[in-house]
C-alpha cells in the first residue's frame, strides 16, 4: 500500500476510463475472466440505474445502426474492416441471448445518378472484400418492390444491416459487468495521470470537486472525445489527436403519410466532405489519394433510419443524419443546420417527403435539427488506433474509435483483451 500525504493510497489492478458503450464493452469482456477492474465515467449518471440517461457522450447521441461493414478498406482501415464485421455478428448474439432492443432490417445505398453507381460499385467490391454476408446489387425494379417510396437507379443491398438501443446494450453489460464484480465509478473525471515505477498515480475529481487519488497498474483508455488528452497525461508525446466533427440530426414520423413511410435503413451512395467545413464534394482519385483523412473524409451520407418502439417493432419516428457541420469544440453539441438542409439531402432519394413532414416547433423555414451528435475521428489517419503506448505498454489507448465503433463494440473489447493478456 503507497502513502501520498501521510495517507493510504487504494490500489487498483486495471483501470478502464470512460464508460459509453465501447468501455462498458471491454469492462464486459474483461469480467468473464479477470477480477479487480474498476470503470471511471465522467458523466453523472451512467448505465446502471433503471430509467437513468446517459449524460452527453458519443454513445447517448448515437443513432443506432448496426452496420454491416461495407464502408471499411482493409488497406487503409484495417481494423475498421475487420471489427465492424465480427463486431455485427457479436453485437446480433448479445442482443439475443440478453434482451437488448434490436432489429435486423437491413439496408438500401441507392444512386440516383451515374457517380452514385460507380461508388456502390466500390463499396460492393469493399464488402466483398471484407466478407460481409447477404448483398446484392439491385435494380430500380426491384428496390421499388422493398422500399415503393424510394426512388434511384440502381441499389446495393445489405441484409445484415439493423438497428439496437445503444443506450440499453450499454445498460446490459455496465449490469453483466458489475454482476461479475466490475465497480464502476460515475461523475468521476480523470484529471490526472503520473506514471510511477510500473504503475500509475491517478487524480480523478467528482461533480462536487471531491478529489480522488489511487494507484493502478494498468490503464484503458476509452474516453472518446477525450481519449487523446488522457494518452498524453502519460505520454505527452503522443502523436495521435481527436478532430472532433459536429453532426446533426432531424426527424420525421413515417406514419404521418403512407407515401412517406419506410422499413429499411436507406442510404444514399457515399459521399466525400470537406473536414473543415462539413462541405459534400466530389474529388478526383488524386485528391483522394492525396487528402483522404487529411482535409477530406468519407461519409455515409445523410440517410434515413427507423426507430424502435418499446415493444422492439419499427416506431413511428424516422431520424434524419447526419448533416456534418464541420470541425467543433469536444462539448459543442448545439443544432445549427436549418430543417431545409435535411430536407435537401434526402429528397433526391425520397421524394416524397416535405420540408413540414420534419419535426419541428412551429416554423419549418427557421427551425433547425433537433440533436447533435460529434464524431471522435483522428486528425492523421482513417482508422481505429487501438494499441498499448511505445513507452508505457500497461497503458491500452483506443483514439479515433468513431464509427462503426457502437458496431465494433464487443469485437473492440475482445482485441483489447487480447493485448491485455500480454501485459497483465
């Protein structure tokens, strides 16, 4: 036992820091093998209490799509290919076996024009590639037969494509985990890391200022937003930093209309942005050999995802996501993208709907989204950084675990499992 100012010191085995559903995940997995693991979440309610919200973090403002893994190059993102598709397969069997809010409807990414079908010829390709099951390239005939509200050219479909309360798979394994003996502490932030010997000294501070100090011997990072500045309080030269991306949300309630009502999570074919600004482009090859991840990025477009309701049946409202706003600050989670953007991007692809079918609260001209969400991507690369610190190896940093992360969750977890063996 150590003594820090003539006082006892508590001692902790492995610390995870950060509980959104990528933490939890790992705090699951860990437990099935390992004892003494505490968790540290800075928001002031978690996952563990009924009925309790999670405060503003990636995983609360999350719209739940389970992917399929289509998106992903194994040369450029690795481990995005690999995990999000093993993670689809995990994430359908947890939800199975422990009653979490799920449903497998699958997906359409459709084209409407002769540039959208080159690019779901190439993420047909990526998902061939990356052995994601059940797709098929599908004409306007046949789309009409699925979606009749969906216009386009031609469609890649995806039958593995669902969608889950990411909020309430959370919830189940924060619970899995306590019940194997994982303590988890909420409204707790660290604000302090110092490496000692082969441990670590860490200063943590609760919502009344209370601070904490205990000793660990190995660190997980899954801060999210926050996980670059929790690697360099250990290692201040470490080279990887969080570019936050604002991205915001609207909706519609399907049953409004039945010309409007939908099924399947529609897609439009991938689009590419500008990071600073949030603008859709166009690039050449060269420009995306050159920029990707650097002042371009790939998105999934804004697309069109049903909701569940309490009895795991399609509910009425539809989110409408993402509108990118550009780069932000890691707490800026206010709506700034007017209602007419969102009716903009997806009524190329469905037609049907009006700028007064989204939900607002009186004008439709001036009302703006109704949430917002930030993508916790890395400044210097595309894919997910996963990996024990070059000098501090008992600390295991994820950085830049963006989507499909909520996907990618439990295979997330057991890789880091497996570095974890190594070091323990």
């Amino acid at each position: 036992m150590r003594y820090m100012n003539g006082h006892k010191m508590e001692k902790i085995n492995t610390t995870i820091m950060g509980g959104g559903i990528v933490g939890c995940a790992i705090a699951y997995r860990l437990s099935q093998k390992y004892n003494d693991i505490t968790l540290f979440e800075k928001s002031p309610l978690l996952t563990v209490k009924p009925g309790a919200i999670m405060g503003d973090n990636q995983t609360s403002r999350n719209a739940g799509v389970i992917h399929a893994g289509i998106y992903y190059e194994k040369q450029k993102s690795p481990l995005k290919s690999r995990l999000c598709v093993k993670g689809n397969r995990m994430m359908y069997d947890f939800c199975k076996e422990f009653g979490v809010p799920h449903k497998k409807v699958g997906k359409l990414l459709v084209a409407t024009d002769g540039y959208g079908e080159m690019m779901l010829e190439k993420q047909h390709q990526i998902a061939k590639e990356n052995g994601v099951p059940e797709m098929d390239i599908l004409d306007e005939e046949k789309v009409k037969q699925l979606e009749p509200n969906v216009r386009c050219t031609k469609a890649l479909y995806s039958g593995t494509t669902g969608i889950v309360d990411p909020v309430k798979m959370a919830h189940k394994m924060a619970y899995l985990s306590q019940q194997a003996g994982v303590a988890i502490v909420e409204g707790n932030e660290i604000i302090d890391i110092t490496p000692s010997g082969k441990d670590y000294i860490v200063v943590s501070r609760d919502n009344h200022h209370n601070l904490f100090r205990f000793e660990t011997d190995i660190i997980i990072n899954a801060a999210g937003l926050y996980s670059d500045k929790v690697a360099r309080m250990v290692n201040p030269e470490y080279p990887h930093r969080i570019s936050p991306l604002k991205l915001e949300f609207a909706s519609f309630y399907r049953t409004k209309r039945q010309d409007i009502n939908l099924g399947m999570n529609i897609y439009p074919a991938p689009n590419y942005f500008i990071k600073e600004t949030g603008e859709i482009i166009r690039p050449t090859e060269e420009q995306i050999k050159a920029e990707l991840g650097k002042t371009i990025a790939t998105t999934v477009g804004s697309h069109l995802t049903p909701t569940l309701d309490e009895n795991w049946e399609l509910g009425a409202e539809v989110t409408i996501s993402p509108v990118q706003s550009g780069k932000c600050s890691i707490d800026d989670y206010t709506n700034t993208q007017p209602l007419r953007k969102f009716h903009e991007r997806v009524s190329r692809f469905f037609p049907n709907l009006k700028l007064d079918d989204l939900v607002n609260n009186g004008d439709p001209e001036t009302d703006l989204g109704n949430r917002a969400g930030i993508l916790a991507g890395i400044d210097d690369g595309t894919d997910f950084v996963i990996e024990s610190d070059e000098k501090y190896p008992t600390m295991i940093n994820l950085i830049g675990i963006e989507s499909p992360g909520m996907t990618s969750c439990l295979a997330i977890a057991e890789y880091v499992k497996e570095i974890f063996s190594q070091i323990r």
